[in-house]
C-alpha cells in the first residue's frame, strides 16, 4: 500500500501555495506516494476532517501552520494529528515567528516535523524542542513564459513599500515613548545589519540599555509572549521598508516599477503598479523587465526567499542583497548580482552598467541564472528531497515497530527455584 499525503490548501492571495503544492503533489506521486489535496473552509471543515478520518493518510502537509486543524476530543482541543496518531508537516516560507500564535498553540505536539526556509528559523525552533529541518524553496517551471520574451520594461522592484516616516508616525500613537524608542534604535540595527537575526540583534541592544529598562522588556516579553513577538515583528518590517523605501528614493536616472502597494510619496520616476501581487502576474511582468531589483524582508537571515529564484528563473538579471548563506544556491556575477542595500551608489551604479554599458553581460547573466534555477532549484526537486526525508521517517518507524514485536515475543525468563 502507498504512503498517503494530504496537503490543506489554505487561501494566499499570491498563489505561491497553489503552485508549490501542486509541484510537490507531482514530485511525491512520482515517488510512490498516494497524494490528495483537502481544501478547507468555514462552511466544510467537518467535511474535511471526515475526509481525511476516512482516507487515514500518514502524513498532512501545510503553509505556515495555516492548514493546522483542531478537534475535541476527551473535552480538549487537539491537533487532529495527535487524534489521529499521524505527523503533521509545516513548511515556513517566512519567520515562524510571525505566526507565533498559530505556533504557540501547537507548541506541545510532538506529531508535527516544522520546515524552514532559513537556517537561523530551523535553530530557533530546534532550540525550543522542535523537530525541523531545512528546505529551500523552489520554483514550478511550469509557472514561467519562454525565456524569449520581448523586455517592454527596464527595471522592476518588488514590494510592498511603505515610508518608514508613515510607520513611526502610526507607532507613536500606540507605543510608549520607551517602547517607541526602541523599536526604532533596534529598526535601525536591522537595517544596518542586513545579515542579523531580529531575535540576536534584540538581545544585543537590550543589554546597552539600563537595568530598569531590560527588567520591563523580560516582564513584556514573559507576560505578554504573543505581543512581544509582534512586536519583533513590526519592527522587523519597519527594516525591511526603510530598506527598500531607501533604495526606491535613491534612484535618479531611471524609472522604476514597483510590484504591489506603497504608502507614501514616491518620486516621479517611481511607477507603481498596486495590484500586481500574485505570483502568476509578477513572473510575467518580470519576465518582461531587463532588470529585478529586489529587498530581502530582513526576517529571512539567508534570503532564500521564493521570489528571489522566482525572479532569476523569469530570465530577468536580478539584483539582490549580498548574503553569505545564499551563495551555495546562486552565484554572484554568474546567476545574479549582488548589492549592499545602504550603498545607494553602488545601487545605481550596476544599474547603470548593465542596462547602458554592458547589455550583453546583463542577457548572458539572466541565462545562465534561469539555467541554474531550471536545473538545480525547481519545486519537483524539493518534492524529491521532501520524499527522501518521509520516506526516512517511515522506515524509522517501521524499525522501531519491529523492535517492539520482538520484544514482546520473546519468552518471558524461567523462574529460579
């Protein structure tokens, strides 16, 4: 009998978990897995929770802890796999700590296998317990026009983008004057240190503040949990705006498209297109555009975000933030370009380059980067290392399940006269 799967497809508005889902269903009936897909909503989650009673699959699957479900039983609400005795399997596309509270509630599971896309999330969660391992994202080919399309475009950026003065200005309304101050000194940090962690670099400038202070912080962070994180939250995309509000306001000399909403005031070269946000229009407006200037969001330490390989492999060069755990994936100056994202001159400067100077670099680029996302990073391959790690854990337990029949049938020991 083949190992049954069923993925909870939740609602994004940006249709990534429609694509992935539908890469890894492909990928895992390949490797002999019997694969369903369970949508549920308000109106049929009892339906759905017959259907995947009756089905008894080994595994459920899930996006950000979204598809978690929860049922009664003995008068207590319980992870439906913890009921049902299988292991439920969450893949994080950002921080697990922006669904702290989806996190928190399944805290005391042991039948859940958390997956990140970043290094640093997955040491986080194995430092409370968890068990995690690490899975890049990967990119459906499916999804992507030919690379021959006519470039209509010169540079697109991706956002959303907010004026970090909007952000402040919202935070002085709810926020103490200590709890503002800090958020926008620990903002800053972030946005100087693009490579550290929000949960680092919290403990680090809290222990340059006064006893009295640090003491108010724990006692918020201890009492208050689930606020204290979305806090570390805002103030991690508070970052993540300034950074790319910064980026978008330095540029002189060209235009710029920008994907999704911006609060604020833009420049007049600054175009923004507000209700491109699905992964489906992006790709085509990127695969139209010579250039991709992307901001890693500063939650993603790597930045193995999806959009980045779903930006090289639209066949457009992409320029992104430099960061030392993402070189083994894709190679600067062969599979994309790299920045410094407070270096607003060498910003414009590569720009400048590959669009006016070097043409023929940026195309040769642009190949080569969606060669190498075509071959080594799609959804399909994930899908094979996701059915290696299942596969593992079946025959773990098959393992630990013949121990036991041999210790039950071993003879009990002859009684000494």
């Amino acid at each position: 009998m083949k190992p049954r799967i069923v993925f909870v497809k939740t609602p994004d508005p940006r249709g990534v978990v429609d694509t992935l889902i539908k890469g890894l269903s492909k990928s895992l009936s390949a490797r002999n897995f019997e694969v369903k897909v369970v949508e549920p909503t308000q109106n049929n989650i009892q339906e759905v929770v017959n259907e995947i009673i009756e089905y008894k699959p080994l595994f459920t699957f899930d996006f950000n802890l979204d598809g978690l479900i929860f049922a009664e039983k003995d008068g207590e609400q319980k992870i439906l796999a913890d009921i049902l005795g299988n292991i439920h399997v969450t893949w994080f596309l950002d921080d697990p700590m922006i669904h702290f509270t989806k996190l928190k509630s399944a805290l005391q599971s042991n039948q859940l296998l958390y997956l990140t896309i970043d290094i640093e999330h997955g040491q986080w969660l194995g430092s409370i317990g968890k068990n995690v391992a690490f899975l890049a994202p990967g990119i459906n080919p499916t999804d992507f026009p030919p690379p021959n399309v006519e470039k209509e475009f010169e540079i697109a950026f991706i956002g959303p983008v907010a004026d970090p003065d909007n952000i402040e200005h919202a935070w002085k309304e709810r926020f103490d004057d200590n709890l503002f101050g800090f958020a926008v000194e620990l903002g800053r940090m972030l946005y100087r240190n693009p490579d550290m962690p929000v949960r680092f670099a919290s403990g680090y400038l809290l222990s340059q503040y006064n006893q009295d202070f640090q003491q108010a912080m724990i006692k918020f962070q201890q009492e208050r949990e689930e606020e204290f994180m979305q806090y570390l939250t805002e103030i991690t995309l508070y970052a993540m705006h300034m950074r790319r509000w910064n980026i978008i306001d330095s540029i002189e000399d060209f235009e710029i498209n920008v994907l999704g909403p911006v609060d604020g005031e833009t420049k007049d070269n600054v175009v923004v297109y507000p209700k491109i946000i699905a992964n489906e229009d992006i790709i085509s407006f990127l695969s139209k555009t010579k250039i991709s200037l992307l901001s890693h969001p500063p939650f993603i330490p790597t930045g193995l975000a999806y959009s980045v390989f779903a930006s090289v492999g639209s066949n457009s060069l992409t320029m992104v933030e430099e960061r030392l755990s993402s070189k083994s994936f894709l190679v600067d100056g062969r599979d994309l370009v790299t920045y410094h994202p407070i270096d607003s001159v060498e910003i414009e400067g590569k720009i400048a380059y590959y669009l006016e100077d070097a043409p023929s670099e940026r195309e040769a680029i642009a190949k080569q980067g969606r060669d190498t996302v075509f071959r080594n990073h799609t959804i399909l391959q994930r899908g094979e290392f996701l059915a290696n790690m299942l596969n593992d854990i079946i025959k773990r337990a098959s393992q630990e399940e013949e121990k036991k029949e041999q210790v039950s049938e071993e003879p009990p020991p002859e009684k000494l006269n």
